[in-house]
C-alpha cells in the first residue's frame, strides 16, 4: 500500500467499521458473459468474467467472513486513514498500521485467528491462476477491499510476502473500476484497465512486482453490491 492512498487520521476507536452486506443478493439479474483471456504482459492476464458465475456463491460466503471479521479502514504507517476499508480471510492477513505493514495469523481487532478462506474462494483463486499458467496455486491469504464513491488504490508493489514464485490473483465484483497496471519502476507509465463484475487479473512470474492501483471509484449501482466494488486478493504469503 502507498502513504498516498489515504485521509487525515481519525480516533483509533472509529477504525472499525461494518459492511452493509443486505445489499448483495443471491444472483444477478442479467446473464454473464462467456469468460475470455486476455493478455497483459508475460506472466499476467485479464480473466474476463470468469468469475460472474460464482459471484453469488463468493458474496454469500463473504457474509460469513465480515461476521468474524468487520471491513475497517486501516492506518498507513505515518498515521493516515486508507480510503479502502479491509479485512481478511485466510491463514494470514495483510495489515497496516502505525508499525508498518505486514502479515498476521490474528486479527488486531479482536487477537483471534482470521477467519478461515471459504472453500468458493479457493477453487476460483486456483482455476484464475491456472488461466495464466500458475497452476497449483494454493493462496493462504485473501485480502477483501470495499471500495466506495471516491476510494482510490494509488500504486504500490506487493512486496510483504516471503515468496514471490507464487501469483496475485485479484478478482472485481460489483461497480466498475479502472485498474492500473505499470511496471516495475513506480515511474513506468501505467496501462488504464477497466474491469467489470467479474473480471479477474493475474500476474505472476516476470510480472509478479508490477506496480499496479486502481482510479478513485465514481458514482454507481450494482445489483449485487450497490454503491460498492469488492475486491478479494489472493496471495501466497507465508
């Protein structure tokens, strides 16, 4: 994550927040789109719409995710408040705070471990990472982000985990977004990627330390999520 991606600092006590998760449903109203491939860069690919199929299925099960562990909005290390509010899922979780950035087995929140990955999870995280040539991918972390109007991932590498063999694997559910795509100098020109409900990205191998962020989400409604854009990243980070 990048200090850049952030507001003033609020009270540590109004960190944690709930999600408002009556606005996903079961299923979409309209039909999904035969998934495709689309290349990146070698090592990365746009999964499009492959997972519009289950989406209904990882939503629901995210409901049970958000029960143990509430989205809160995070601090960077110099103080400031993400506009991305984040929880996790898996083995370990991503955190920030005024210490750094790094990966826990407990959730500061509450000292009890993450919630386990739900098995929809894995089995999209797998099948995504197969698309691209990553095959036998087994994520043990999963950061979910709730972006709302106006939230924004500015460009940063993830660079916390121990090995970096392993690929990103992000998958788009809800509002539209534009993801950002650079190279591996943070001054590399970065590729404008819109994604839509459904689309998963993967990089890994020669692409694997991209630099990569996402435009301030706009306006919108989703019939599953809303106003809201929910994004699951899948890491192997222990």
């Amino acid at each position: 994550m990048n200090a850049r991606d952030r507001t003033r600092p609020e009270p540590v006590a109004g960190m944690a927040v709930r999600s408002t998760m009556d606005l996903f449903a079961a299923a979409d109203a309209s039909p999904p789109t035969p998934p495709s491939t689309e290349p990146l860069a070698p090592g990365a690919i746009v999964w499009r719409g492959g997972a519009a199929s289950c989406a209904g299925a990882l939503l629901a099960d995210l409901q049970g995710v958000l029960d143990a562990a509430p989205l809160r909005h995070m601090l960077t290390p110099g103080g400031f408040r993400m506009s991305v509010a984040m929880t996790n899922c898996g083995a370990l979780g991503w955190v920030s705070d005024v210490t750094g950035y790094r990966y826990d087995a407990a959730d500061p929140d509450n000292a009890r471990p993450w919630p386990a990955m739900p098995r929809s999870f894995l089995d999209l995280a797998t099948r995504a990472a197969a698309q691209a040539g990553f095959d036998g991918f087994a994520p043990d972390a999963c950061l979910v982000n709730r972006y709302e109007p106006g939230a924004r991932l500015s460009l940063h590498q993830d660079r916390n985990e121990r090995d970096f063999r392993a690929p990103i694997v992000s998958v788009s559910l809800g509002l539209p977004a534009v993801f950002l795509f650079g190279g591996t100098k943070r001054s590399d020109r970065a590729a404008r990627l819109p994604l839509a409900h459904g689309d998963v990205v993967v990089w890994g191998g020669p692409a694997r330390l991209r630099y990569h962020g996402v435009l301030a989400l706009k306006e919108g409604q989703h019939a599953l999520t809303g106003r809201h854009r929910i994004n699951l990243t899948f890491r192997r980070a222990g």
